[in-house]
C-alpha cells in the first residue's frame, strides 16, 4: 500500500524530534516554531493512534512504540539524505581532504608524478599521503582511500584499475653482464650477486618467482642471497645501475632506464605479466565528489600508461631484434 505523501513530512519531523531529545532544538534545526513542530507530532500520533513520546515541561523521552518507529527511520532518512548530497555532488567542484594510504612504490610511481596535475584540475582538494607498505583498514584507520597491487586485494573490496597489467623484470647494468655474463635461465641466477628486497611490513625477504615459458605452467622460487638487502625500491635501483648485481622491479618502474641503456633485462619470457596497480574504496555507494574525482584522474593516467606502455614494449622487441642480428654477423 502506498504511503501517503502528507504522513513522510510528518514522520520526518518526528525523526528530528527524537534525535534531539527536544523540541526547542530540532525547531532550531529546522528553522520552525516549537509550536508547529509540537502540532505536527500531535497530527501523528493521532493519525497513527499511538504515543510516540513522553513529555514533561523537563524531560523527554520515546515511548517503546517511539523508539521501534525511529529504529526504521533512522537508516531510512540517512540514506535518503546520503543519496541526495550525491546527487548534488555531481556538478559541484571537489573539495576536502582526500586521505590516501599508498605503498612508496605506488605513490612515487603513480601520485608524485601527476600531484601537481591533479591539484591544479581541483584547487579545492587537499591531498594528504599516508605511506605505508603494509595493507591498512580503510574505515579503521579513517582513510578515503588505497592503492595496491591487485593481487593484494581480497575479493570483497571495492577497487579499480589504475594500471595496465604489470612484469616483474630482472635487471642489471651493462657493465655487470660483460663482467658476470648473462643467465639464460632462473637456475644460472645461484652464480650471480642478486640483491634482495625485504618487506619493511613484514620482515620477509621477497622471494623471486618465475614461470616456465614452455607452456606447461611450471614454477620456480629463488630466494636472492646477494651482498646487499633493502627495504626502500630506490636505493635498490641506485645499486643497480652502479652495476652491483641484479635486481628484480616492476617493470615500468625501470622503463626509463631500459630505453636509455643504462639497465638491460634479462629472463623476460620467464616473467608473466600480474594484475597491476588497483584504487581501493570502503564504497562504491554514496562515494564523495572528491574520491571520484581522484578515481576518474587515476583511471585517464592508466590510459597513457598503458599507451606508453605498448611503445615501450615495441621498441624493446626493435632492440632485441637488433642485438640478435648483430650477433649473427660474421
């Protein structure tokens, strides 16, 4: 049976009654007189035939048939009220702070890069970065938002893309394969100085996995046992290109320093290709101007990412090609 219009209005003042405790407050509230708001639960409670509140000229309270109906109109009118500041969000410029939880990985490889960008488009919002290499509770911990590697995330979470797929890629300077030679496959790593990356969340050493490029889905794990360990992916990478030993990084992460020479990849048919970068929300419904805004900015970056991407890829096929056929000459 369909509820009649005139019976919302007064239901809705009753809520705001009740959640005060007081007639004078929710008359403030709602910028009537206490008189008429008085009137209007007195309609009420005649129309349903049910006392809803005690009253004294003191004290106020709600009666047992009071607080069942405010128990359904509660999240009833919080939803209502939700739904409606969406909607009026969807032209209004975003604004606020917009608290994020990134790995330093993510953050310098996805957020620094494009920071000035994206407050530039939204001058109203501030950005505030929590760097942390563990995986965090978003409503625990009072955050809008997250970004980690898909394969990270569990199945119930709210998140999207913001990078194309993604490579682990072993990489080394030219001056330390024309010293150490060049491994052919994952077991030739034992006789070269692989340096090792460790969890600053967990304090495990993050182990090297490969899959056979044969087809028949076999794994192999090598854990690296160089003469240096690291807990920040920068430092890493500095090693690298000194020609200390081997690393293993994402491989857009290193792109730069592929196409200029100074890191040459090695292995790559044993390396598949992992869900990327994902943004992660405690919500889809209700979700704040601001959040989707910095999720449609995230999602155009993977567009050019995954542009650029494509080129890297061709050009690194031209380069392979290109040292092959040298070697061919007599």
């Amino acid at each position: 049976m369909p509820i009649e219009p005139s019976l919302v209005s007064s239901l809705t003042w009753f809520a705001h009654i009740a959640r005060h405790r007081s007639f004078t407050k929710a008359a403030t509230e709602m910028e009537i007189t206490r008189a008429a708001l008085s009137q209007h639960l007195k309609a009420l409670e005649e129309r349903l035939e049910v006392r809803l509140l005690h009253r004294t000229t003191r004290n106020m309270s709600l009666t047992e048939e009071g607080q069942q109906l405010l128990d359904v109109l509660l999240p009833a009118l919080t939803a209502i009220e939700r739904a409606v500041e969406e909607l009026g969000e969807v032209h209004a410029e975003p604004s606020g702070v917009i608290r994020m939880n990134s790995s330093r990985i993510a953050s310098r490889l996805l957020l620094e890069p494009h920071m000035g960008e994206f407050l530039k488009r939204y001058p109203k919002l501030r950005l505030e970065l929590i760097m942390d290499d563990g995986f965090s509770n978003l409503v625990a911990n009072g955050l809008d938002a997250g970004i980690r590697l898909g394969e990270s995330l569990e199945e119930h979470m709210v998140a999207v893309p913001i990078t194309p797929p993604l490579e682990m890629a072993i990489v080394g300077s030219p001056a330390y394969f024309q010293q150490h030679g060049v491994p052919e496959s994952p077991s030739d790593l034992i006789r070269h100085n692989c340096l090792a990356y460790r969890f600053t969340s967990s304090g495990t050493i993050d182990h090297w996995t490969f899959a056979s490029p044969d087809g028949q889905e076999r794994k192999l794990v090598f854990e690296p046992h160089g003469n240096a360990v690291f807990n920040d992916d920068d430092s890493m990478l500095r090693a690298a290109l000194q020609g200390v030993g081997l690393i293993r990084h994402i491989d857009l992460c290193v792109r730069e320093h592929l196409e200029s020479g100074a890191l040459v990849r090695v292995l790559a048919p044993w390396c598949r290709p992992f869900p990327g970068f994902f943004l992660y929300v405690p919500s889809r419904a209700q979700m704040p101007a601001k959040i989707r805004a910095m999720m449609d900015f995230l999602v155009e970056r993977r567009e050019h990412l995954a542009l650029s991407q494509s080129r890297h890829v061709a050009a690194e096929d031209r380069r392979v090609r290109k040292r092959h056929g040298s070697r061919r000459k007599p």
